[in-house]
C-alpha cells in the first residue's frame, strides 16, 4: 500500500498523539511554531481536498507541477528508543520546508482549475496565509539557504 505525502504524514500526526512518551526532534519548538506547523497541515490537506475534488468531478483537470520542484523529506524517521518511546528526527524548519513546497505545488496545480469551488477559495486563503509563516520558520533555522517562492522564482533565507 502507498500513501501519499500528507496521509504518511497524517499518519506520523496520528502516532504521536497517541504516544505519550513521543519526542519531536533534539530542538525545543516554540508553542507558536507547534500551532503554525499544525495549521500548514490543515491548510495542505485543504490544498490535496480540493486538488482531489477536481480530479474526481472534473475530466480535463490535471496536476501540473511548477518548475523547479524542490526535493525535501515527506516524512520524519521514527527513531525508535529502548524506552519504547519514539523520536521523530525531523526539525521545525525540516517540516516547514515540507509543507511550504506542498504548499506551494498544490496552489499551483488548483490555478489550473477551469471551474474553481468553494474549497479552493479556502485552500488558496489558507496558502497564501500560511506559506509566508512556514517560510519564517524555514528561514529562522535556515539562513542564507534557498527556497522557492510561491511563482516559483529562487530566493535566499535573510543571512544572519
């Protein structure tokens, strides 16, 4: 069975809120950056809705990614602990770059839409909110490192 980013992802969401003794990385995250992460993942799971919705209702639409697609990690690594405990080895500015691309590639494809629907006014709203706040996040960790914008033009981390 093959899941898709962000059901791999729901799922990762899943364990750990049923894990007690579950870790999120060696770095401690701020309560700020915990929401802001949580919200890019409801705004990328409206994104792959109202993707998904137009795939089923609409014969003409197709994904089209945007050029240049950024390779990042989908997933963290669970590390597993001789406590039973589990530890995701993935960092704030790791899921941040995550989501800021599937963010990015899933506006993108919805642009395509000949007939757009409710969902999408919500998927967009949420995107173009949250992008720019996963970016900080991104770049907070990250400065000087490149990263895409939302037209898909190269751009830089503010340098410390």
């Amino acid at each position: 069975m093959t899941l898709s980013p962000l059901q791999g992802r729901g799922l990762v969401i899943a364990a750990v809120a049923l894990c007690s003794a579950c870790v999120l990385s060696s770095q401690k995250r701020s309560s700020t950056d915990d929401e802001t992460l949580l919200k890019g993942e409801v705004v990328a799971g409206n994104i792959e809705t109202a993707i998904t919705a137009h795939l089923t209702s609409d014969p003409d639409f197709q994904i089209v990614k945007q050029l240049p697609e950024d390779p990042h990690p989908k997933l963290p690594k669970m590390l597993l602990k001789q406590d039973g405990g589990i530890v995701l080895d993935w960092t704030a500015g790791q899921q941040a770059a995550s989501l800021m691309e599937d963010i990015r590639q899933g506006l993108h494809a919805l642009q395509a839409a000949h007939s757009p629907r409710g969902l999408d006014i919500v998927a967009f709203a949420g995107g173009r909110e949250y992008w720019p706040k996963l970016r900080d996040i991104f770049c907070r960790e990250y400065p000087g490192v490149r990263y895409y914008d939302l037209d898909g033009f190269e751009q830089f981390c503010p340098a410390k």
